[in-house]
C-alpha cells in the first residue's frame, strides 16, 4: 500500500481515526493536535506547488500536509524534489511520529535543513513489520540512488567458485550472478583476479577441467590443458569418471575448509609412491601440495576459531569514509575490499556502517557472523533482516577482546591506509586539474573531463569510446561505448565517427539534463525534461553530468569535426582541445588545438602534460579494448546463432550429433530431423538457413 504524490499518483488507505495522542507521545508535533481523518478519504492532501522550494518552512508546510494522514505503523518514506526526482528513502517503525520528527522546523542538521528545503512531495509504502521496512529501504536506495542518503558506490556483484553438479564430469569454473546453475558454489570473493588465481591452483592440484559443456562434448583426443596437466582428460576416457567424481570431491572439500586432510590424504598417497619407486607419480602429488599450499600462502591472515564471517571496519577522515570488508570462509580469508561510500559529513560512523550493511546484503546472503568496527544502529532489527533472507541467524557482532577483535583491527588498519591513500591521491588530482585548467585557460578548474577515441580496423567493426575522469581519477562507472551504426559514412572515415559519436552523447546529455531555455526546449520536443537543471549550489560536491573539458584524440581535423557536432545541437559552453601526438607518435611532443588560439605544446617534463597523457592513453585503451571484444565476437559467432528458434541446448544437440558446421550445413534434411531433441520444424528451419540460395 503506497501514497505517492499528488500528480496522477496512487495513495494508501488512511488509518483509522483516533491515533494523535500515541502520534505526540512518540516525537511527532508536540506543540499542535490535527482532527482525525475521515477513514473513507482517499486521496492525498492537494499540494501548492508555486512556492520555490528552497525554504525550510516551505518544505516543512509540505510534510506537515502529509503528516496529518499517515498511519502509526511500519514503513518506507520518501522525499521528492519539484522536479519528481527522490531526495531520501528512509524507514520508520511509526511513520507518522518519523516524518513528524521533519516538520518541527528546528534542531535540524545542515543536511536535514537542506533535505527538507527541497521537499515537494513525498510518498509511503506500509509494510508490516519493521524488518520489511529495513529490507524495502536497502533496496530503493540501491535502486533510486538519492541524494541525500549513504549510497555505495560499488555495488558490483562479487564473483564466486562454482563446481558444477549438471553433467557426468564437474567443471570448475569462475561464477557472477543469480546461481541457476546446479552445483556448489564457495565465495564470495573479494575479486576476479583471487577467483581466478585459486581456480588455477586447484587445476593444478585436482586436474578439474575448465571448457565448457560443448567443447567437452565434442573432444576427439585430449587438449592443451591435458598436455600441460592442468586437466585428467575426462573427455577422452583419459580418467574413469569415478576416479574423476573422487578429485572432484577433494576440491570441493578443500573449498569447503577440510583443507589439511586432503593434504593429508595426498601426502599419503604420495609416500605410498615412493615407497613403490614409483617416482614420477610422487612428484605429481608433490606438485599438487604445491599447488594447495601456495593458496594458502597468499591469503595474509587466515582464522583459527572463525570458521564463517564478514568484517566491516570503518575510518573517517576529512569528511570522508572508508570501509574495508574482509571475507572469511571455511577458516581461509578469501579477499578485502575497499569502498568509499557517498555520505553527508555530519552522518555518525554508526549511521554510515549501518546503512552501508543494509545495502550491501540486499543481492546477496549474509554469512552467519558478521563483525563490524563500530556499534550498528538498530543492530537487532538488522541482524533479524539479514536473517530472514537466510536459513539461518545471522549475528551482528562488535567485538570486544579475543581473535574477533584482532580481525576487526586487522580490516580497521587496511580501511585507514586506503583512505590515506584515496585522500593523497585525490589532493594529488586536484592540483593537476587546476593546473589542466591553466593551461587551457579555462574559466574554472575542470571537475568532469571526458576523453573521446575511435577504434577500427579498415572500418569494420568500428567503436567509439568515452572515458571519463574527475576529482577522484577515472570514473570507471561513466565510461560508455558507442558502435558507429551510420551506413553514410566512408569506412575507416574518423572524423565522420567523431562527429557521430559526439552528436549521440550530447543530444542524450541535452534531452536528459538540459542547462539552458534552449536545450530545454529541444529536450521538451523529444520528450525529456521539461526544465533546464543546473546544479544546485548545495550539492555542488556531486559529481556533475556535464563535462567541463572534452578532449579528442586528434588535430586540427578531429577538433573541427567535434566542433561541429556540437554546434549542431546547440551546445556551445564546453571546452574542447585535440591532442594531436608528435612525430613518429612520439609521446611528450602532443601538439594541442583549442578553439580560437593557435596550436600549443607544454614543456616536455610538465606534470600536466603528464596528466593529459594518461588520459588519452586510458582513452586509447579502452577504445581499442573495446574493439578488440567485438571483433572476436564476430569471429567466433555461430551461424547457428543466426537461425530462429535454436537455443543452447538444440545448438549443444547438432553439435553433438554432427561434430562442426560445416557437418551440419552438408547434412540432410532427413538427418537433421533425427537429431535427438530436434523437432521437424526446427530441422526444416536449418536446412533452409544453409540451402536458401540453392
């Protein structure tokens, strides 16, 4: 049940009459009474919107409107701006006493003052106990991303081990995403790089294979893997498939922190060789301890009496804040990660820590221990969230003395040196955008720049790329590709990819964000938004959607192109340099164009030129990285993939029946149709797919 804004929206029910004492007596207005509500009234209060919303009192008018109406149960609110976009999600075990504790209009923090300046509307979701409110809240904020709440910046899914259990021999494999696949999954990992270095080590050490379902299938005689034993060879029949099943079981026990008696089980087998003289199978078990020792050797400190935990510790330094999360599984540490999540200077480290939790476990389940450096807010209510979404209790826990206490202080020390390291860094980078500013003769230090490249090859298979840096350096999470889809344009013509590539950016960036009446008005034409947004001085920290420099990897024709794009589309306040490279593509001898100066160089040892240096290197990188995926996309794409209604498991099956493509083109309509799990229509389907011209 919700109650959204005036605007065309839906409302919840009203509660029943009679709750204003209970309301008073748990922090709403103290100093005022409302009548009760008719229980039949089902729309929400009407809502001036001529006021400008920069008042506390105006946004104060505006909760107190919805206040008057709200139940005293459980729930989700959140706050709207005149522009429809949301402000803060937040939670409430009595809605109403909550968003009465906003409309008091004093002894509010500059963020909430701000907060409920900005108010234009709000909207709420009953829920039915205050653990779903916490829950529902984690998940709008991961998904609405408002301003004013502690959002993560990474919330990437984290990569796990999965060994399947879906055919007669287990693969092992990296895995990321919802788990649809059979089998059992051990992480999560704090990265790639950690899955895949463990993953190497235990082919090595249990000879598990790592192709997929097809190649498997169709193998004839054993690969590379198997030459270099990195793999038994259960394709061939190079292993029994029990004896298989049996190292399959061994590295699942391993993962699963029997670690010392598998070891133990192979130094055995390996003494058992020796004493045979049967030297050359001791020396393949040797190098499989190897393989299971060197996992562990890398895993810096590991457990003794924490079987199962994730460790959160918080450090705060100049307004900024830092959380390093440990993972700790089957005794092992599995990685850390650092996150510097977006959070107001006045926010507590327990307000930070626990909102942090909150979001952080909303696409994936919590271990049952989780250890934090400071105490939680609510700890209960959100051990009792994290365990609704499990099958077990999960336990909140700020430790005190003991092992637990040494991993916290452990991840505390971590979270201290990457945020020095953030901080030194970032002051780092400011000087270099002040001194690109400089040198640009720019009118304002650059807080968004954006680097634009092509990469082709004779015009096939041509991309452009964007990448985007900031106060913060490369602002990965921005970097967008652009696939040249003009058939107008002359293959390999890079000025003619410039200008599309800019035009599509900017036109986007014009319908979703426009910053003058006449963007504005194109954007209202197409369907965007209505009204210019510039940034609201307050919030001028956020990282802003338009860039204060583009610069092009190119000359003079580069820059014209680019120019040109613009002009055509109405922008004309932003700053555009091409970086033209030296002779013999010499790096240190860029020569620059800017618009209205003559061409320039900067000294040879500047850090600047340095600076620009590196970000159109990252350009080039990604452009050509970017380019270099969709080719061999193409070369490796299946004809089969081309044919309607030929999914996975039909393609896996002609595969399998003939061996190649070039089989399945040679083959029979009669042959196709005998195909195990091919019906008439689909073996009618290919045949005419490979013999339309004959």
């Amino acid at each position: 049940m919700s109650r959204r804004v005036p605007s065309g929206r839906t409302t919840e029910d009203l509660p029943p009459e009679g709750f204003d004492d209970e309301a008073s007596e748990n922090g709403a207005f103290d100093d005022e009474r409302d009548e009760a509500v008719p229980a039949q009234a089902d729309e929400a209060p009407e809502i001036d919107f001529d006021f400008e919303p920069g008042a506390v009192e105006a946004g104060t008018e505006v909760i107190r409107r919805f206040w008057s109406t709200l139940p005293l149960g459980p729930g989700v609110y959140r706050m709207f701006d005149a522009k429809g976009d949301v402000l803060y999600v937040g939670k409430a075990k009595n809605l109403k006493a909550r968003v009465g504790s906003y409309a008091r209009g004093q002894a509010h923090s500059n963020r909430i003052a701000r907060m409920i300046s900005q108010t234009a509307a709000m909207e709420f979701v009953t829920t039915a106990t205050e653990t779903e409110a916490l829950l529902l809240e984690a998940n709008l904020i991961k998904q609405l991303k408002p301003r004013f709440n502690v959002l993560m910046r990474d919330d990437k899914s984290f990569p796990y081990i999965l060994v399947t259990a879906d055919g007669p021999a287990p693969q092992i494999v990296k895995h990321r995403g919802a788990r649809r696949r059979k089998g059992s999954y051990y992480g999560p990992f704090a990265s790639v790089w950690a899955v895949n270095r463990t993953v190497n080590a235990l082919q090595r050490a249990f000879l598990l294979r790592t192709c997929t379902d097809s190649y498997y299938e169709n193998r004839t005689r054993p690969c590379l893997l198997f030459q270099i034993k990195r793999c038994s060879g259960p394709c061939t029949g190079e292993i029994a498939l029990e004896d298989y099943a049996g190292m399959a079981d061994s590295a699942k026990n391993f993962l699963a922190g029997k670690s010392n008696a598998v070891k133990d089980r192979m130094r055995l087998e390996m003494q058992t060789a020796s004493d045979a003289m049967e030297f050359e199978r001791a020396a393949r078990f040797r190098d499989r301890i190897s393989a299971l020792s060197a996992i562990q050797g890398v895993q810096g400190v590991n457990t003794q009496g924490v079987e199962e935990a994730d460790v959160f510790a918080l450090d705060e330094q100049a307004g900024q804040f830092c959380i390093e999360v440990f993972f700790f599984r089957n005794f092992q540490n599995w990685g850390n990660r650092a996150y510097f999540p977006k959070a107001d200077r006045s926010m507590t480290p327990d307000e930070v820590l626990g909102s942090f939790i909150g979001q952080f476990y909303d696409a994936m389940p919590a271990p049952r221990l989780v250890l934090t450096s400071h105490a939680v807010e609510d700890v209960e209510l959100v051990a009792a969230a994290l365990s609704s979404q499990v099958a077990y209790r999960v336990e909140l826990h700020q430790p005190q003395r003991g092992e637990r206490k040494a991993l916290v202080e452990y991840a505390q020390r971590n979270a201290k040196e990457a945020l020095g390291r953030r901080l030194a860094d970032t002051a780092s980078q400011g000087k270099l955008l002040v001194a690109l500013g400089q040198a640009f003769t720019l009118d304002r230090t650059p807080r968004r720049i954006e680097v634009y490249d092509n990469s082709h090859i004779m015009g096939t298979n041509a991309v452009g790329g964007m990448v985007v840096a900031g106060p913060s350096g490369f602002m990965k999470t921005h970097y967008r590709t652009f696939n040249i889809k003009s058939e107008e344009l002359t293959p390999g013509d890079d000025y003619g990819m410039m200008r599309e590539v800019l035009q599509r950016r900017f036109k986007r960036l014009v319908k979703e964000a426009p910053r003058t009446p006449a963007q504005a008005a194109v954007a209202a034409s197409e369907g965007g938004a209505p009204e210019p947004a510039p940034e609201p001085p307050e919030e001028a920290d956020a990282f802003p959607a338009w860039p204060d420099l583009v610069l092009v990897d190119g000359g003079k024709g580069q820059l014209d192109a680019a120019r040109k794009a613009l002009e055509e589309i109405g922008v004309a306040d932003v700053a555009l340099v091409g970086i033209a490279k030296g002779r013999d593509r010499d790096a240190g001898r860029e020569t620059f164009f800017v618009p209205g100066r003559p061409p320039f160089k900067l000294p040879p040892r500047d850090p600047t030129l340095y600076f620009v240096q590196r970000l159109r290197d990252e350009a080039h990188r990604f452009a050509i990285g970017t380019h270099r995926a969709k080719r061999k996309r193409e070369l490796v794409r299946n004809p089969l993939d081309e044919i309607a209604g030929i999914g996975p498991s039909r393609k896996r099956a002609l595969l399998h029946q003939f061996g190649t493509v070039k089989a399945i083109e040679r083959a029979a309509y009669e042959d196709l149709a005998k195909t195990p799990g091919v019906n008439a229509a689909t073996a009618r389907a290919v045949y005419d797919f490979f013999h339309a011209g004959g």
